[in-house]
C-alpha cells in the first residue's frame, strides 16, 4: 500500500540516465519540504526520480483576470499608461510572468493582498512574492507549482482575533475546536472546520519555492517564543541540558528581523516511505 502511494508521488527529472553530471542528481536547498531527501533509488537513476515529501502539494491553477482587476481598484496603473519619466522608482507588478503594471506604494498593495489571501477571498494556492531589491511584485496562479504548508505568524497586533504581533494564529482555541470536533463530529458537514477550516483562519498558508525565499521560517513553535523573550531583552539560558530535541534548536539570531511562518513539524521533510522507517535520524548500523 506504501509503495502504491508513493509511486504516485513520483517526480522524473528528463535527464539521461548515463549522465556524468553529479549537480542535478544532488539535494538542493530549495527542496526543503518539497523534495524527500531519503527516497530515492539507488544505481544510475539516483538523485533523478525523487519523492514529493508528506505535505507536498501541486498547484492546479487559478484565473489570473479577477487578481488583476482586484489590483487595479487598488490604485494598481496598467502598463499600457505608465510613464517611466514620471513614476521612475515605482513597483513592477507580474502576474504569472506578465508585466500588467506598476504600484507607487508597493507595501500597502502587497499587505492587502496578503489579507485578502489569508481570509479566503483569494484562492489559497496563489502564491505572492516581492522582491524589495528589484522593486518587483511577483504573482503566481498558474498551475503545477509544488507548494507546502506552514503556519502563520501574526505580523501586527490584531484587535479583532486579540492574536499578539509574533504569535501563531492557530490558537488553543482553535486546537480545541479541533479536538472536539474529532471526538464528537458535527452533525452539519458545514460546521466542520478540519484543515480546510485551519486555511479559511488564516492560520495555515501555502508557499511555493519562489515566495519561501522571502519569508523568515522558524523550525518550531518553542523556537518563535524562544525569539519573542530574547526581542523583549530576557535573558536566555542556551544550556537545554538533556534536552532530545538539541539537534533540532535554532540558534537563536539576535539581527532576525521577525519570522513570518513557522514550520508544522520537522518530519514533514520526509517521503511516504521515508517516514514510515523507525528513528531515521539515527545511524542505520545501530538499529
């Protein structure tokens, strides 16, 4: 049943297998949680037909006109009226590749999208990157992008869900919903909340590759409160002592600017098969 499943998660790189370049076959830093770094066949086609790792998922794609419309009600200039001389600093904005536009206040247009996203007036799976340096703002709908989930990092203080700047927005409110609901399911399939529901809350968000290089992800939720003490000037004890997870710490970065995701757990890097062998972070010889 394990290798059906896996076989449907199946990724082939169209390269001949009698190759002698090592680059393509080997693991990439991009592939974090995309990519199984375990599950690969061994002989010539290693590193060539790879895994998607546990919570990888593909992107089906979306309409782009209704983006572009939202964009221009909010003060976005289509290309066709810009005027270099004039607005010589403004934002490119691309959506799927295509230049449709420039912005003269990039952060508020990026901010609200960015909303719009997270309570589901925008399909989950669009994916939106600005790049500052290249005063660029990248928007992706298109199908067949690999994506993987996180949980958000509330950004401002939000009065209205009281959810405090640098905290998660799954809550223990949240969390208990879910618990209950798994114990004594709803009657009514609407009031269900189950992941779709943790998607709506805006507590988990999809990135692909490209917008994961513009966002700050910490490895776990100890390690955003471990950053929030340090940021309020408490001194921490970096002594964990017999602590198992050790390995697993992020040294903590007194210039970390703010995280904006935080990782669902560390596993999730795993394949189908990969998961399912006993302490794989152990040497193989011991076990």
């Amino acid at each position: 049943f394990a290798s059906t499943l896996s076989h449907l998660r199946r990724t082939n790189t169209p390269i001949g297998r009698d190759g002698k370049l090592a680059k393509p076959r080997q693991l990439h830093n991009t592939h974090w949680g995309l990519v199984c770094p375990a599950e690969t066949p061994e002989g010539q086609a290693c590193g060539l037909v790879k895994n998607l790792s546990l919570m990888c998922y593909v992107s089906v794609g979306s309409p782009a006109e209704p983006l572009v419309e939202f964009m221009i009600n909010r003060g976005m200039e289509v290309v066709e009226e810009y005027e270099p001389l004039r607005y010589p600093h403004a934002t490119k904005i691309f959506v799927n590749g295509v230049w449709v536009g420039i912005h003269q206040d990039p952060k508020h247009l990026v901010s609200q999208v960015l909303d719009t996203r997270r309570k589901s007036y925008l399909q989950y799976e669009v994916s939106l990157v600005r790049e500052i340096r290249d005063q660029e703002f990248k928007i992706f709908s298109d199908a067949g992008r690999v994506m993987r989930p996180v949980f958000t990092v509330q950004q401002e203080d939000d009065p209205e869900t009281g959810i405090e700047k640098g905290h998660l927005v799954l809550t223990k409110d949240l969390v208990n919903k879910l618990a209950k609901e798994q114990a004594e399911p709803p009657e009514d399939p609407s009031e269900k909340i189950g992941w779709e529901g943790l998607i709506r809350a805006g507590a988990v968000e999809y990135l692909d590759a490209e917008e994961e290089e513009t966002s700050m992800i910490c490895m776990t939720p100890e390690d955003l409160e471990l950053y929030r003490l340090q940021k309020a000037g408490i001194a921490l004890d970096d002594d964990n002592g017999d602590d198992l997870n050790k390995r697993l710490k992020t040294k903590t970065n007194p210039t970390t600017h703010m995280y904006t995701h935080c990782e669902i757990h560390p596993s999730m890097i795993l394949g189908i098969c990969a998961s399912i062998i006993p302490f794989p972070d152990h040497n193989q010889v011991r076990i």
